[in-house]
C-alpha cells in the first residue's frame, strides 16, 4: 500500500484520480495509445506547475525576495546573481561577448564541482580500492586479489583499435565477457526489481481502491 | 494463435495472475534466505552505532518511477531509527526528491500525532546541485544550521547520513562531494536495483558505510527489523510473494514460448538454404 492518502475527501479524490489514471497507463499494455498520451500531458502538466510552485516558494521568495527586502545592502552577491541572470535573459539582445559570461560561469561552477568531485571522490578512492593487497584472512587476500584481476580484465576489454597479440585478445575477450556476466546478472535483479513496481501498483488498484484483500 | 491474440493475452494473463497473487496471499511477504542478509547485518551494524538522540540527515532523493520498489525498506528503515531515539532532518536537491520527502514526512506525523516536530526538521529543498551539497558538507564539517530561518537545523550533531536515491543526484553525487569532506561520519544509501552498478562499488572501497539496493536485500532487512522489534513498527510488509512469484513464472514461460516460436519460424528458412 502506498500509505500516502489519508481519511478525508481529497484524499479519497486523489486515490480515485490515481487509480483512473493507472488503469489508463496498463491501457498502455493493451494498445490504448491516445489516453496514454493524454496522460502523460497531464503528467507533465501538474510538473510544470509544481517545478515553478517549488521555484517560487523555495528558492525565489525565502532565498532572494525576503533578504533583499529585509536588507539590500547587506547581500551584494544576490545584487550579482540577480545581474547575471537579466543578463542571461537578456542575451540575444547583448553583445556576444557580454551574453557569455554568465553561461561561462554557470558551466564553469558545474564542471569545477563535478570534475574534482569525480576525481577525489570516486577515480582515487576505487583505484585505491582495486589494488590487491593482503586482508584479514587468506580468504580476504584472495577475494582482494580476485576483484584485482577481474579489474584489470574488465579494464583491458576496453582496448580497441591497437595491435595487440594473443595474450592480450585473451585477456580483453575474458574482460568483456566478465562485464557481460555482471551486467547479465545486474539485468537479472532489474527484472525483478520491474516485477515489485508492477505488483505495487496492482496491490494500489486492488486492496487501496478496491478495498480487496484487506 | 494469432499474433494480435498473444499480444493482448499476456498482458491479461499477467495482470489477472498478479491480482490474484496478490488477493490469495496479502500478506505473506517476499522472504530473504540466509545467504542474501549480508547487506542487511551490515545496514544493522551501522545503525548500533548510533548514540540516543543523534542527528541522521536524511538525503531524499528517490525517483517518481522507481521509488515504489524502496519504499518498504525506506518506511521501515526511518521508523527503525525514531525507535532508536534518533532525529531526522530531511534534505532534497531534486524537485522530485523534496514532493517525496514532504509525503513521507506528512505521513509519519499523520501516523503518530505525538511525534514532537523536531524530531522530523525539515531542511526543505536546496537549490545547486552539487554546489547545494557541498554547502550540506560544510554546514556538517562546521557545525553550521541549515533549512528555513524559522526552524533551521543544526548539523553540527550529524551522527549519520542517510541518502535515498533514486535521481539524479544520489548516492555517487553524496559520495563524490560529502564524503571528503565530513571526516568519520558514516554514509548509507538505499537506492532502487537500477543503480546498483554505480552504487556496489562504493560499499566494496568502504565510502558507504552500508547498502540497500535490491528488493531481496529490502526484505532481509525488513526482517530483521520485525524480529528485533516485535512488529510494533506497524506496517513494514513489501510485495506480495506469491504475485511476485507468478510473475516470473510467467516471464518465464513467455521467454521460451518466444524462443520456441522464434526456432520454428527459422527452420523453414534454414530447410530452403539447405536445399
């Protein structure tokens, strides 16, 4: 059960819209394509107007409107975003080289956090992880040096295109079909993973509308 | 039969199969094996060591679309942690994330009306992506408060930080960026099998604490849960066994009637090369 509805009208209005509207998405399955899509219009509709909801009432208001009323002098830095983002609205009008700025910056901040998140957050620490080294116990030593070579293996099937012999078409044909076998295996969990979402919302339709079962 | 018959017979097939499962057995649950609770000890452990009272800051950011698959571990994971007297402090770097953080938050005060407010706080949703979490990193690392000025939230008392992923910015994002940053502070994530690829290697380098990310992890979990507690959590059920179990019987079933067909419309094919 979902448990998100309560006792009161709405809620009970809500269940009967979720519930319609889930029927017409498994509509879906049977080849009904033109409500589906008049859902899937309505889903994006209620996003826009929750995105711009979240917009206003949790960004704009308490994070620009309020300190700039409350004191404009005391956070220029909001002065400087409020700048760059007339000038970003302004930019087919604006000289090129003006119209740019704030875009650099933008692009500039993403890929600072990402890029050095990405380096010491995840490519030291998992080459630090994927070196073999001795554990606890010789079990530990060989699980370690095991996920060691399938690193390695994995990593090599992703050489193309240089001259290699036949040791290293080996080891990358090994590589390949070790990632072949993860991914098979991780497919393996997804299936099952799709069933639960699809017997959760029949479990919706059956026992929290129709009250079956309860 | 005819190919428009089979098209529309297996989607009836398996929905009545799934509705009947689900009625047949409403409350018998997906059940772990012994084998499969090595995630769940692990999850358990991290939560021992938790002291009274501690902050857990609770990253929400689950999918619209797969959220249904964690929703029994996450219910039953923060109910867990208010009966071991922890508070929650609820974050959201996705619009998605913070609609179904405010659900789940209105939905434990719905359901224990005496739950004091401040043991829910709500840090509302922050703007920035990875920019927003490197400003929950330093508000953590430097004991600063964090949500709405009526009722910010100081981190300084972190003891753990849960994320639920599920979008975009979820468990790699809060690796890559709090991680370095918050010292000895443990991270656990659960997140739908989806993300299981990009989620198992960071338990295996130890940068998360402890992991939950597929259904049968889910249900050792919830397990454990129930025992230690008697059930006195209140709901903390996952799918029904018996549907989930129809359902791949019948996939199954589905896969060798499209391969048995497969072979038999390409034996005509092959007979004519021969010939």
């Amino acid at each position: 059960m979902s448990g998100f509805e309560g006792s009161t009208d709405a809620d009970q209005a809500a269940t009967l819209v979720a519930a319609v509207v889930t029927l017409i998405v498994f509509g879906g399955l049977f080849g009904e394509r033109r409500l589906f899509g008049w859902t899937q219009h309505l889903f994006a509709g209620l996003i826009t107007g929750y995105l711009v909801l979240l917009a206003i009432t949790e960004v704009i208001v308490p994070r620009l409107v309020v300190p700039l009323a409350e004191d404009p002098v005391a956070r220029p830095e909001l002065w400087l975003g409020v700048g760059l983002l007339v000038t970003a609205a302004g930019a087919p009008w604006l000289p090129r080289l003006v119209a740019a700025v704030p875009v650099s910056i933008a692009i500039g901040g993403v890929a600072a956090f990402a890029l050095g998140g990405a380096v010491v957050g995840t490519i030291l620490p998992q080459l630090a992880a994927s070196i073999a080294r001795p554990g606890d116990d010789a079990v530990a030593t060989v699980v370690s040096a095991s996920a060691a070579i399938v690193s390695g293996l994995v990593l090599i099937g992703f050489v193309h295109g240089a001259p290699r012999g036949k040791v290293l078409a080996g080891a990358s044909a090994a590589g390949r079909w070790l990632m072949l076998g993860g991914i098979g295996g991780w497919i393996g969990y997804l299936l099952l993973s799709r069933l639960v979402l699809m017997v959760d919302r029949i479990t919706f339709l059956v026992v929290d509308w129709l009250g079956l079962g309860r | 039969m005819s190919e428009t018959a089979v098209r529309l017979a297996a989607p009836i097939i398996l929905v009545v199969a799934l509705a009947a499962g689900i009625l047949v057995d409403a409350n018998a649950r997906f059940e772990a094996s012994a084998t499969d609770r090595a995630a769940a000890t692990r999850f358990d452990t991290v939560l021992d060591g938790l002291t009274p009272d501690s902050l857990v800051l609770v990253g929400f950011d689950a999918d619209f679309g797969t959220y249904a698959e964690i929703r029994p571990s996450v219910r039953t994971l923060l109910a867990d942690l208010l009966a071991r007297d922890a508070r929650l402090a609820f974050v959201s770097l996705t619009p998605e994330g913070r609609a179904l953080a405010l659900a789940e938050r209105d939905r434990l005060m719905r359901l224990d009306p005496d739950l004091e407010a401040d043991r829910i706080g709500d840090l509302g949703f922050l703007p920035g992506s990875e920019a927003a979490l490197v400003t929950v990193a330093r508000a953590i690392d430097g004991g600063a408060a964090l949500g709405p000025p009526s009722d910010p939230v100081d981190l300084a008392e972190t003891g753990l930080v849960l994320v639920v992923g599920g979008n975009d910015l979820g468990p790699r994002s809060w690796v890559e960026q709090v991680v370095p940053r918050i010292g000895p502070i443990p991270m656990v994530a659960v997140t739908p099998t989806i993300l299981l690829p990009e989620v198992q290697p960071y338990l295996a380098s130890g940068q998360l604490a402890a992991l939950i990310a597929t259904p049968i992890e889910g249900a050792a979990y919830r397990d454990d849960v129930a025992e230690a507690t008697g059930g006195r959590l209140g709901e903390l059920g996952g799918p029904s066994t018996l549907a989930v179990g129809f359902g791949l019987a019948i996939g199954i079933v589905w896969l060798l009637l499209a391969l048995v067909r497969r072979m038999a419309s390409s034996r005509p094919a092959r007979e004519a090369d021969r010939a």
